[in-house]
C-alpha cells in the first residue's frame, strides 16, 4: 500500500455520508432509501474485515460509484480495513 498504509490494509473509497456514519453513527440527511444502502454496506464491511477504521483521508471526486453503498459518483474519502474474517 502506498502513503505509509500497512500491506495488510484493504482500502475503499467511500462517500460522505458512509463516512459519517460510520465516524459518527450520524444518520442525519438521509432518506429511508439512502440510510438503508449506507447501513447494508457497512455490515458488509464489517462482516468481511476485524476493524473497518474511518481514516477520512479525501480522495476527491470519483467517477465511481461508492464501495461501500453505491452511492453515484462524487467526493471520497479513505476507509481502510484490517483482518479479513474466513468462513471456516
């Protein structure tokens, strides 16, 4: 990994508002629809990896959509996760 990251690092490029539930559990301004995609997406990450850490590094705008929900293209920021959990 590059930026001094740990190799052991998985990284995702997330938009704001998983980032900010994420940091801060703060749901507010978002729709039923959106809280819903926001929420799947991080039990996703959170049901693959041992830690999920909001690094918040801002990655800028993404043509992308967001890795964790789905979220259409725009401004992302550094998640960055340890510990991928096995199925056995």
């Amino acid at each position: 990994m590059s930026h001094g990251i740990s190799d052991d690092a998985v990284e995702f490029a997330v938009c704001g508002s998983c980032l900010q539930v994420l940091a801060y559990d703060d749901r507010s301004g978002l729709d039923d629809d959106e809280e819903r995609a926001v929420l799947s997406g991080l039990l996703d990450l959170h049901t693959t990896y041992e830690q999920v850490i909001p690094d918040g590094t801002e990655l800028g705008f993404s043509h992308l959509r967001c890795d964790c929900c789905g979220a259409l293209p725009g401004d992302r920021f550094r998640v960055l996760c340890f510990g991928e959990k096995c199925d056995g």
